[in-house]
C-alpha cells in the first residue's frame, strides 16, 4: 500500500479570531481538492476545530495537542471531544510544549497512548534542541524510544513522527533556518532504526517520517526527494494562504513523480 505523503499546517497559536481562521480553512481545502495525492491537514488552536472543521472536506482536521483523559482536569481536551469535532490528527510532544509547558516524555507517552487508543493519528514530534556537526543527537532517539515504549505493531499506520530540529524552527531562539536534506536524512535513517527495534522493520516501514522546521515552497521539494521524508510540519508558512498554497504545489509536484 502506497503512503500518501503528509502535509500538515500547525498553526500555533495563530490567528486571532475564528473569521480569520475560517479564511485560512478555505485556502487549505482549495489545495487539498486539488492535490488529491497529498494528505493535507489543518491543524488550528482548539478554540476554531469546529470553524475550521466546517471548511474542510477532503483536508483533514489536526489538533496541536491532546490530553489522555476526560473529567476533572482543568483546561484539558480529551481524545473524545477532539473525535466528536472530527478531528482524525492529534499533533503530540511539540518542542514548544516540552521546553515552555513543562512537557515530560512521560506525559508524551500518555498522550500518544491515548491518540492511537481512540483511534486518532498521532503525530509525534522530536528533535534535538542545539545543532550539531556530525553525529545524531541521541535525545532524538531517547524521544522516539521512549514515546513508543509497549506500543504494537498494529499501531505502526496510524503514527506519523515528525522530526524538528529545534534550531531549524522558524520562531526559536537564535533560529540557524532550515536542516539540510542531507541532515534530515540521516535523521529518519536514525529515527527508522529506533521505531524498528520497537515495532520490527516491518512495523517501522508502516511510520512515516516527516521534516518540520523553517519550511517553506523552496526548500520543501528537497526534504521530500533528498531528504526521504514522508512529509512536511509546515509552521510559519502555514499561516499565509499564497506561502501554504505554494508549498503543497511543490510537494504534490514532488509527489508525482
Ligand atoms: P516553522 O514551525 O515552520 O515556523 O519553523 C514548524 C513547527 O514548529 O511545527
């Protein structure tokens, strides 16, 4: 079975009104009835899942967190409630929620747990926080390893892992822009090996291994060829109709080939 390749839109906590979102919605869903080859996926701040969902029929609906259970938790968004909006991605340990929200790989492990018990796909997010020459970072693996731990198989299709070197993110400190497809590269090749020791290479080839961190039209089609990636986080350039309409041309471009 063919993967499609995954663009996904985090929208952060970006805009600052549901009008606005509305607007992005449409852009998103112009390009996903296009580029049927894509899987899109639009993921907005809870406040607008459902004017955002409302846009959407052949994108899909993201959720940029998730909690791993329902009642008294203040604040907290269940893996139900996210369902009942339609929501079928739940974006999971982003750097910003592990360095500014005290998240733990603990608590990244219940989450994940919870997505893929509900059903839901999971986007697990890793990366090192400093750049480094040569070797790979070992917390990239610690992350992976750690999130997948007692997870099976049979869970192995419903879990994206989206790899995003903190420096290349396009609003952290000291920001350095974008890894290289060649980092990137021997990044999944990295990540591949720690989902195999967990799931089996065969479990391992059903995860697919996307690149997020100062993305844009121009440099997208690389990660995808160069770099193998199965996929592209897209942040800043998300939240600019003609920046995300530009880069899933190029990516379905690179998907056609
Ligand atoms: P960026 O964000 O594209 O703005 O670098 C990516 C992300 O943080 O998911």
């Amino acid at each position: 079975m063919v993967m499609k390749k995954i663009i996904i839109a985090n929208w952060k906590a970006n805009p600052d009104n549901a009008r606005h979102a509305a607007v992005l919605a449409a852009a998103v869903e112009r390009q996903a009835a296009r580029y049927r080859t894509l899987e899109i996926v639009a993921a907005p701040p809870f406040p607008f899942l459902a004017a955002v969902g409302a846009k959407l029929r052949n994108a899909r609906l993201g959720s940029q967190d998730i909690f791993w259970d329902g009642g008294a938790w203040t604040g907290a968004v269940s893996a139900a409630q996210l369902k009942s909006l339609g929501v079928s991605h739940a974006i999971i340990g982003h750097s910003e929620r592990r360095m500014h929200m005290g998240e733990t790989d603990a608590m990244v492990q219940k989450k994940l747990r919870a997505a893929l018990g509900a059903g839901l796909a999971a986007v697990l997010c890793v990366g090192e926080r400093e750049r480094q020459d040569g070797g790979m970072d070992a917390a990239v693996g610690d992350q992976v390893g750690s999130a997948l731990q007692g997870l099976s198989r049979r869970h192995a299709r419903q879990l994206v892992i989206a790899y995003e070197p903190v420096w290349a993110i396009s609003t952290a400190a000291g920001n350095a822009g974008a890894d290289t497809p060649d980092h990137a590269f021997r990044a999944r090749l990295y990540i591949e090996k720690t989902i195999a020791s967990v799931f089996g290479a065969r479990g391992a080839a059903g995860v697919r291994v996307i690149y997020g961190g100062s993305v844009t039209a121009e440099n997208a089609p690389a990660f995808l060829r160069d770099g193998r990636m199965d996929g592209l986080l897209v942040g800043r350039a998300s939240l600019d109709a003609k920046k995300i309409g530009a880069v899933i041309r190029s990516a379905a471009e690179v998907a056609r080939r």
